[in-house]
C-alpha cells in the first residue's frame, strides 16, 4: 500500500482500508446487549439471561522493495451461557449454567494427561 502521504492512494488502497475499518469497527463494537439478553417478566419474576462473549482477531501487511505488497487479515468472535439472572420479590439469584460437554472434555483431556504422564 502507498505510506507516502504526498502521493494519492489508489482506489483499490482507499477499498481496502474501508473494509479494514468496517470490520474493525464491527469486531471492536462490544456493548451490553451482547452479554445480557432482553430480561423476560415471568409473574413476578424479571429473568435475564447472561452470556460469555470473547472476541479475537489480527491483520498484518508485507510488502518488497518493487512496491509489491499485500495484506490479510481475520477474526473470531464466540459466545455461550453462563448464567440466568432472577429478580423477583424474595431477592435476586444468579444461577449458573453448566457446560457438561466442555466439562467431561477437560475431564478426558485431564485423565489422558494422568495417563501418559504414568506411562513413562
């Protein structure tokens, strides 16, 4: 891509960096309505689900000494439960959500690891 700020950038550059800039801005974009659903009024109850967002990406650029560069660049974003919120007239309890699938995975991970480590 062009650095020099005297020379005008190329409409391809100038697309590029859009593209860029949306996505980040998409990626960056975190507020509170992706961690809390829309709270549900069950009776006198208020239920709000809660959830564990994570978010992650990079992008690097490269280039030779005959102006030939490229770029790239990705991202990820992932979500799941981790608790129902409970508001009512007896107070506010938070119960969590259990993952038994990512439970018995890191129980299998830890009992192979026993496992080898016993072997030697």
């Amino acid at each position: 891509m062009n650095e020099n700020p005297l020379v005008p950038a190329t409409e391809e550059e100038e697309r590029i960096r859009a593209t860029m800039s949306r996505g980040l801005d998409r990626l960056m974009s975190v507020s509170v309505d992706r961690v809390f659903a829309e709270p549900v009024r069950v009776g006198e109850t208020v239920v709000i689900p809660a959830a564990s967002v994570e978010f992650s990406g990079g992008f690097g650029f490269g280039g030779d000494s005959a102006s030939n560069g490229g770029g790239g660049g990705g991202g990820h974003h992932a979500g799941r439960p981790v608790a129902i919120i409970e508001a009512g007239p007896s107070g506010v309890r938070v119960k969590p959500v259990i993952d038994f699938t990512r439970v018995g995975l890191t129980l299998v991970a830890a009992a192979l690891t026993v496992w080898r480590a016993t072997r030697r």
